[in-house]
C-alpha cells in the first residue's frame, strides 16, 4: 500500500512536534525519528555497541542504555564528535524509520504485534482550498473558528486532541493513502527527506527559540544557543522545503496554515 509521506523538519525550539501533534489530531500518522532512534542503539544491538566503543562508558546509564544527555553534552561541543556519531546512527535510525513507515496501514506494530488501533486513511481537512491569493485570508478566517472550537480560557492553548474539530469547521475526508508525518530535525542532513514525497519546515527567530529551549529544556543559555548553532541555518533549511510554517505568532493560526497544507496535500494526491 502506498503512503503520502510529509517529512517535517525544523531547528531545536521551532515548534516541529507541536505541528506533528496537530497533524495526527487531524488523523495523519506521526512518527518521532527522535524517539525511532531508541530502537536503532538499544541495549545489546549494534548501534549501541559501536557507541560505547566510539565514546566510552561515560555515555551509558544505569540501566545500561546509552545517557542521550551525556552524549549530546559531547557531540553538541565537537564537530568531530558529532559526525563520528552520525556516522553511526544515522544508517540505522534510517532503518528504522523505513520499517515504521512500511508498517503503517497495516495494523502492525514495529515487533509486528498486532496494533491497538490501525490507523486508516480519514482525515480532517477543510472544506475547501483556497487559491494563493485567498489564502492569508483564509488561513485568518480558520484560525479565528480553530480558537473558538477550542476549550479552556480565552488565549489559553488547547491539546491538538481537545479541539472540537467539526466546530472549527472541518470535515471528515477519505485520503487518497494514509498520510505519514515524519518529524526528524536531521531530515535533510541526514538525507532522510529521500523517503518524503514533500518537506515541511517549521521556524522561529532565534531569541524565540532560545526562550522555549530553557523553558523546556532546562538548558543554560550558552548551551540552548550552542545547540542552536550546531544545526543548519534556517535559510538553508528552507531552501529545501515545500512549505515553510513561522509558529512564532498564535497556536491556532500555526494549525490554521497546517490543516490547510493538509488539505492542499491531499487534493494534489487524489482526494476529490
């Protein structure tokens, strides 16, 4: 069976998994090449073997599994560092994702266990697709209908999951072929945009980003821009993308410009 791949991308605190949420709420299958790199460097796999042997036992927890925090206090620092480790992860986790994306549709898990819920191909999109002249106003027109359907105090933002989606104005719609979000922010590094049918990219001005990474992360300022400044350069990130998403004003514009990209993506594909 086919798949819609979207690759998402985007630098460290430019709101990538806040959009992929989104994008699963409205039915797309998301997966986390963050959280699929567990899997390629595992306890007692290869990965994990050429790791220690590559950075020693200072990058191996308790529990026996690698300290992303130790090692990421290494490779972020070292450019040296940070390529040999690629070298190592990045063919895997490759792997990894390609299995993940093969099993969508198919009721699998990655072990290939049965899954709770096989995911199908409805999504919400909305109703129509403005052409580009249209469509600043219309993503304005969406977003003002997103915030109302969403629950909570006024200017308080809503889960992805907790916004009454038929009330926003969308509507349910069969696919065309189930739609994978793949968030990786090494997509185009790494070379991993070649199993995408389209790249999106989200983005922010530095200082904004710098602000949510230590309110997320609990990083101190040096390190939040370190990590920054190890990444690719946003112009060179958007230079390769389809679509570029700035989540830097209101949450519900950000879905606003998302759900209708979706729906974009899914007419061009064959949804009538």
């Amino acid at each position: 069976m086919g798949r819609i791949v979207i690759g998402l991308t985007g630098g460290i605190g430019s709101g990538k998994s806040a959009a992929r949420r989104w994008l699963e709420a409205l039915g797309c299958v998301g997966i986390d090449a963050d959280k699929m790199a567990h899997l390629a460097y595992k306890a007692g796999t290869p990965g994990h073997a050429c790791i220690v042997a590559e950075f020693g036992s200072r990058v191996v927890d308790a529990a026996g599994e690698i300290d992303r925090r130790a090692l990421g206090g290494i490779v972020f620092g070292s450019p040296d560092a940070r390529r040999r480790l690629e070298r190592i992860v990045w063919p895997r986790i490759a792997d990894v994702v390609a299995s993940a994306i093969e099993h969508v549709g198919e009721g699998r898990n990655l072990d290939g266990s049965e899954a709770a819920a096989p995911p199908g191909g409805t999504v919400w999109l909305p109703a129509d697709s403005p052409d580009a002249c249209d469509r600043p106003a219309a993503v304005s027109t969406l977003a003002r209908a997103i915030s109302a359907a969403s629950p909570g105090p006024a200017g308080e933002v809503a889960e992805p999951g907790d916004v009454d989606l038929a009330g926003a104005g969308l509507v349910r719609a069969e696919a065309p072929r189930p739609i994978v979000v793949l968030e990786a922010a090494v997509l185009l590094e790494a070379g991993w945009d070649a199993a995408a049918d389209v790249v999106w990219s989200t983005f922010v001005d530095r200082e904004r980003a710098v602000e949510r990474i230590l309110g997320r992360d609990g990083h101190a300022r040096d390190e939040a821009e370190r990590r920054i400044d190890a990444q690719m350069s946003i112009g060179a990130r958007l230079r390769r993308s389809s679509s570029a998403f700035d989540t830097s004003g209101q949450v519900a514009r950000t879905r606003a410009d998302l759900a209708l990209a979706l729906g974009e993506l899914a007419r061009a594909n064959g949804r009538p």
